[in-house]
C-alpha cells in the first residue's frame, strides 16, 4: 500500500460529503475522517522508524516538464501525518453543537483541505509540493469568507494575499532550482545535490523564506494571522492554527535549508532574530488582549517564534524539538480555541472582563481548561515541556542571550495564560456567567481525547521522538557536510 491512498481518500470523501445535507454532513465527515485516521495508524503500525522514505510512490505525471507525482513517508512526515490525521476527526466534531448554512460544502472543504495539507507533507516533488501548498489555502480561504464573523472578507482577502503571494515567491524558487538541474528535474534528491554559489542560493533562500515566514507567521510577516484567526469560525481557526501553519515549519526544514544550505547560512543570524523577536512582541502583545480568542492567537505567534528559533540555529536538539512541538502545539492550540467557541456560544462573549466564576457551575469544563493551560505554557509532565525544553536548548548553544530573550515564551506565557484562565473561571460568577452549563456529549469527548494526550506525551515523549530521530540525525547530518564548512 502506498501513501497515494493516505492523499486521495479525503478528496474522495470530500465529494462523498457533498451528497449530505445538515447533520448527515457532519456525520459522514467525521466517519469518514476517521477512517482516514485508521489508515494513517495502519501505515504507523508499519513504519520503520529508520531514516529511509518508506510506501512511496513515484509515477510520470507531466515527464516533458520533469514533473512526476512522487511522495513518500519518512519519520518527519509521518509526525505531520499524525497531526494532521487526529486533528482533522477532533476538529469536525468540534462542530457537531453548531449549525452550518450549506453543510455538505463546509465539511467537503474541510476534507479537501485535509488532502492538500498530506500531499504537502509528503511530496518529494517540487512541483507537487507546491501543488499541495496551494490545493490546502484554496479550501481555507472558502471556509473564512464564507462562514467567518462580520468583517470576514476585508480580514480574508488579506490573508489570501498575503499567503498567495508568499506561494508565488516560493514557485520561483522552485522553477529556479528546476532550471538549475542537469536532468530538468523537481525532485527532491536532485535538488539537494545542486551545487549553486552562495549568491544564487541566497536568492533561492528568500524566495522560500518570504513563502514560509507568512505561513507560520514570523515577525514581521505576522500581521494577517490575528485578524484572521479572530474572524474565522471555530473550525477554520483550529485548522489554520492546528495544521496550516506547521506548513511553513515543514517546508522550512524539508525544502528550504537543506536546498539552500549556503543562502541560509548567509542570512541564518537574522532568521534567529527574527524568530526571538516574534517570541517578546507577540508575548507583550498578548498581556495587552482582552479578547480570549485573539489572546491565543498571539501566543500561537511566540510558540512558534520559539519553534523556528530552534529550527534556524540548527541542530540535532533543535529540529527533534521541533518535531514534537509541532505535534504539541497543534494538540494544544486546538484545544484552546475550542474552549473559547465553547464560552463564546453559550455566552455570546470573549471579553475577559464580562467572565468570572465559570469554575463553580462547570467544573468537568475548569478541569479541561486547566490541563490545557497547563499544557501550553509546558509544566513538567506536560506535552509542552519535552518539546519547549529541547527548544531552549538548543537556542543555548547558539547564544546565551539569545536563548535568556527566548526564554521568555515561558514565563510571559505563564503569566497572561494563568491571568487568562483566573479572570475566566475563578471569582464569583455574575448574571452571565451564572448561566453557564458544564460540558456534555461531544465536548466531553474532544475535550477529554485533547487532555489525555497532553498528559500521555508528557509522560511518554520517547515515542514521538523516536518516530522521525533518524530522519532528522540523517538530514542534519547530511546538510552539516555542505552547511559547517564554510561557517
């Protein structure tokens, strides 16, 4: 079996979907997700954690334009697999207490969004790559424009702008690197074996760069993800928080540096920089936040600052960090946009100060706020620590100062997440809150599977680690060869 049926099952559920109407949507969207997590853990079940692509594919698609579709699994992408496969099922049943105009066409878009982010995650063409890139911000922009709050069009036409453009910078590169092939070719493998100057790599660089940077976002290329993330339903929320924007980490460690090793290490300072930057602003912005929703969306900015900050110094510590808390903060981020959709809908509000006293009319709800919170400003036994801790690490060894700036995505995010869950849930409760009915059916059940693998990664990280270590040891130090010489 190969991972051409891991692509192509959610665009054929995608159509399936929009056969249904109302609930039916939402029914055959979630059991149809989960057989698609089925087969991503049959192919786990499978997989070799050794450094090799394993249930490839490789077939002439366009061969005049040395175009074939190629993709395969290693342990980097099985851990985006993964996320992906879990989250998709998790965040259409986040839905199932909301009613969607058009519901066959909502969950369809969901499902082939699903498709356009695997195809991403395992291409090993260039060509594909982008074709997955752009197959996954299709479906995104539809669910924002459509089904988004009040200013949704002004908010989503400058995300697809942004992102947009960003794709364009990125197919240049990708031409550019074709072009700079003997054999005219967008394989992965050629492209890593290209002998470019580092002027020309540095060009390369920036065209991926700018394309990732949006994406993730990075400082200062950050602006449309706050708007964007406020003005989009629940589910788009979660799904461009959650999955879409590891896209642009992915791409950053499977296409950028190890394509252009030399352009990367003429602007490598300024990427850390960048990275560290986008950590302080976006944890200094948050304080300021009274709406919770958008409060999260900052601190998913200095999550991620910290990620790349660990990819850019490069290093073994770093990129393995790097792995997990992907996974980590996709688990996370999901969760605490879905505790806000649930205070939002019953409540009608996400101002902090029109809450209080949650706690004591839901306490199932506290308890899973709490180990949510928990998890995202990475307490001991917590999925976030592993992953954060890897992170500083590594920054350590790149500059002292550096990793003390960085350092402080813990302690700020301590600070204004615990703000956040005391202003929300503690105090006596008021006319509003006093309403507020605890958890039942569906958010039990999400909320309870996000809870139990905070706690389990926490506890047992090996296996996730040991899941892509041998792919990044070979990548690192397959790029080491060409990066460290001239440093």
């Amino acid at each position: 079996m190969t991972v051409s049926i891991l692509i192509f099952l959610p665009v054929i559920a995608a159509l399936a979907v929009l056969l249904f109407k109302n609930a039916a949507a939402k029914h055959a969207a979630l059991a149809l997700s989960i057989v698609e997590l089925a087969l991503a853990g049959w192919f786990l079940s499978q997989f070799v954690p050794d450094a090799s692509s394993q249930f490839g594919v490789e077939v002439p698609w366009i061969p005049k334009l040395g175009i074939y579709f190629k993709a395969g699994i290693d342990g980097i992408s099985m851990i985006m697999v993964l996320l992906t496969t879990v989250l998709v099922p998790l965040i259409i049943l986040t839905t199932y207490k909301h009613q969607y105009k058009n519901a066959g066409a909502f969950y369809a878009l969901i499902l082939f969004m699903q498709a356009g982010l695997l195809l991403v995650f395992t291409a090993m063409d260039g060509f594909l790559f982008y074709v997955g890139w752009e197959a996954a911000l299709i479906p995104i922009y539809f669910i924002c424009a459509l089904w988004g709050g009040e200013n949704r069009i002004k908010v989503t036409i400058k995300f697809f702008i942004y992102t947009f453009s960003g794709s364009l910078f990125m197919l240049l590169g990708l031409i550019y690197l074709f072009l700079s092939t003997p054999e005219r070719t967008f394989d992965i493998s050629h492209f890593y074996a290209l002998s470019m100057d580092a002027g020309h790599q540095g060009w390369v660089f920036w065209a991926f760069f700018l394309a990732f940077a949006i994406k993730m976002p990075l400082f200062p290329l950050h602006t449309w993800q706050p708007d964007t993330y406020t003005e989009a339903p629940s589910a788009g929320t979660m799904l461009l928080s959650g999955i879409m924007l590891k896209m642009g980490i992915y791409g950053v460690i499977r296409w950028m540096i190890p394509s252009v090793p030399l352009g990367f290490l003429g602007w490598q300072p300024m990427c850390v920089m960048l990275a560290v930057i986008g950590v302080v602003y976006a944890s200094i912005i948050a304080f300021k936040q009274k709406d919770g929703k958008r409060l999260v969306a900052y601190s998913s900015i200095a999550h991620v600052g910290l990620i790349a900050a660990g990819i850019f110094v490069w290093n073994a510590e770093g990129l393995q960090g790097a792995m997990i808390q992907m996974l980590n903060h996709g688990i996370n981020v999901v969760g605490l946009f879905f505790i806000w959709d649930i205070i939002s809908t019953r409540l009608n509000t996400r101002d902090l100060g029109n809450l209080g006293g949650i706690a004591k009319v839901a306490p199932k709800f506290s308890i899973a706020f709490l180990i949510i919170v928990l998890g995202t400003v990475g307490l001991p036994l917590t999925n976030g620590f592993i992953g954060e801790f890897m992170l500083l690490y590594s920054v350590l060894h790149w500059n002292i100062w550096m990793v003390t700036a960085a350092g402080t995505t813990l302690i700020f995010g301590a600070v204004y997440m615990l703000r956040m869950y005391k202003q929300a849930m503690h105090g006596e409760t008021n006319v509003l809150t006093v309403t507020f009915t605890d958890i039942s059916g569906s958010e039990t059940v999400v909320l309870s599977i996000i809870c139990a693998l905070i706690i389990l990664i926490g506890i047992f990280p090996q296996p996730v680690l040991h899941i892509s270590e041998a792919a990044v040891n070979k990548l690192f130090q397959a790029i080491n060869t060409r990066f460290y010489t001239f440093r």
